[in-house]
C-alpha cells in the first residue's frame, strides 16, 4: 500500500494519517485471509462473524477478495445477521406499552 502525502499536509499529521492507513489496511487484509480461511470449512455454518469482522466489511467489503464459495456464504451469514435484528426489534411491530 502506498500512501501519498498531499500538499500542505504539516508532517506530524501525515505520520499519524499515514500509520493509521496502514494499520486499517493491515487489519481489513487479515479479516479478508480470516474469513476466507473460516467460511472455507465444513462448519462453516457454526461460525458467527463477530462485530469487527462485519465493520471491516462493511467499510471495505467492495475491495476485499473472496473465493466464490465464501463470498456465497459470507452473504448467508449477513443474511442471518440481519434477521436475528429483525426478531430483536421491529420498529413495525406494535409495541407492548
């Protein structure tokens, strides 16, 4: 990963712009190796995604490679994800005051 520094960007800030960078870039590489490892395996389906993991997805889902299998069940599991909020909480249901 490269990092540009812009004009008139007093150093101090770049520094800290560009470690920040680089540690999201690190940490989006390694959830993509993780679930492409995890969502690979014949249990797959016992796997819950963890909170970060669907941060990092969905901050940087569009650039992150997945093998077609993974990216398949990735979705199932955002699938699952959203239907568990939905039984939480409805805001269309009637609420019991």
């Amino acid at each position: 990963m490269t990092v540009i520094k812009f004009p008139n960007t007093p150093a101090n800030q770049m520094s800290n712009t560009a470690k920040l960078a680089l540690e999201m870039e690190r940490e989006k590489q390694a959830v993509e190796i993780f679930l492409n490892w995890r969502l690979n395996q014949d249990d797959w389906d016992t796997y819950n995604p963890t909170e970060r993991d669907l941060e990092i997805v969905a901050m940087f889902g569009e650039v992150m490679n997945f093998v077609p299998i993974v990216a398949a069940r990735l979705n199932s599991k955002l699938a699952e994800f959203i239907c568990k909020l939905k039984v939480q909480y409805d805001p269309l249901e009637k609420q019991n005051d």
